[in-house]
C-alpha cells in the first residue's frame, strides 16, 4: 500500500508538471498522432500545436534546415547591410546639408574651387611661354650649325632635350587641369543634386515651424485692461 501510494504520488507530480508547462501535439512522418508535454523530437521538422494550461493554442514552427538557417543569416546579413547604408547616407546628407545650408553657399565655393584650378591652370601656362621664348633662343643657337650639326656642342644638344621635356611635362599639366576643372564641375553638379530636396525639406520645416508659432501682437496695441484694484474702486 505504501509503494502504491508513492508511485501514484510520483505520477500525480509529473502529471502536475505537464499540466503546468503545457501540451504538445503533433503527427509525425508516419501518420502518428504524438501527445507529451515538451516539444516531441519525432515532429522538430514538422508544425507542433502547444496548448497552454490556461487553454491558449499556439503553432510552434518547426525548426530550420541548414538551407534554411543560412539563407536567413544571408538575409539578415543583406538587411543589416541595408540599414547600414542608410544610416552612413542620412550621415552623409547632414554633414553635406550642414556644410551647404543654401545654395549660394554652394555656388560661392565651386566658384573659388574653380578659380583655384585657373590659377594653377594660368602659372602653368606661364611657365610654357617661358619655356617657348628659351626654345626660339636655342633654335636661334642651332642656326650656326645648320650647315654642319656634327659641330653642335653637347651642351647646347642637352639644352634643348632639357626644354622640350619641360614642354612636354606642362603640356601633360594643362590637360590635367581641364579634367580636373570637369571633375570639380561635375562633384558640385552631383552634389547640387543631392542638396536641392534637402534644401527643400528644410524650407518646408521652417515653414511649418512659422505657421505653428503664436502670432505676435501688432506694434502699437495696447495692453488689455488689468481689473480695478479694491481700493482703487472705493
């Protein structure tokens, strides 16, 4: 009698703790309708219906395959690396909004941008005049020895190599500046255009902000009458 009563004791326990985590139910593969009281391992790869002892039915999905998992990683890999971009873009467009507040901001720096290059541009095209009026000078040296260039001296042989690389050089330096005069043009253009919605948008908030202020009284109104005091009255 007493084994009776401590196996039932023991029976009663666990039907307790079942009742008190819940029920799982599923049919597995075979067609085997399963009933415990944690998720059954016959039916992980399967939907798996929990019934709470509070009566509340809730479908526990069943677990991923490995496909599965690593398509998801790869999803919230490509989400993540989504929102990042969007956070570093917003960042970018304040800094960028920030440092342009209007347009003529903007337009005042292309110009001295601009201006920068012309002026490297113009010393440059200095330089190449400078290196023209050597070279008509050398030229004029090899006239003496036109009717026998065998009799150049090395000097004046190496002179000339000397300015016609010079030329070349800021030949090469001048087209560098006309791209570079594009690029300029074209990184204000790109950014023109990144910055004329957000201009926009702040125009419309500062507006908004206007029109939800309070309206200050007009000048010369005068203050609303206070009520007589008491003993003003009397």
């Amino acid at each position: 009698m007493y084994r009776t009563a401590t196996l039932a004791a023991a029976l009663a326990s666990l039907f307790g703790q079942a009742a008190a985590q819940g029920v799982y139910t599923c049919t597995d593969s075979k067609g085997r309708r399963l009933t415990a009281d944690r998720p059954i391992i016959d039916c992980i790869d399967r939907e798996q219906l929990k019934v709470d002892p509070s009566g509340l039915k809730r479908v526990i999905p069943p677990n991923p395959t490995a496909a599965e998992r690593a398509a998801d990683e790869a999803k919230a890999r490509r989400a993540l690396e989504e929102r990042t971009r969007a956070e570093e873009l917003k960042k970018r467009e304040r800094a960028l909004v920030t440092r342009y507040p209007n347009r003529a901001v903007h337009d005042r720096e292309r110009a001295e941008a601009l201006a920068l290059v012309d002026s490297v541009t113009a010393a440059a095209q200095l330089r190449t005049k400078d290196l023209l009026n050597q070279r008509r000078f050398l030229d004029g040296e090899v006239e003496f020895y036109k009717l026998d260039p065998s009799r150049m001296p090395a000097k004046l042989k190496r002179q000339i190599e000397e300015v016609e690389a010079h030329l070349a050089a800021q030949k090469r330096f001048l087209v560098d500046q006309e791209v570079e005069k594009v690029r300029v043009n074209s990184r204000f253009d790109e950014e023109l255009s990144r910055l004329k919605p957000l201009w926009a948008i702040q125009g419309a908030a500062a507006a908004a902000g206007a029109a939800s202020a309070p309206a200050s009284a007009p000048a010369g109104t005068p203050p609303a009458s206070r009520p007589a005091s008491a003993s003003a009255a009397r």
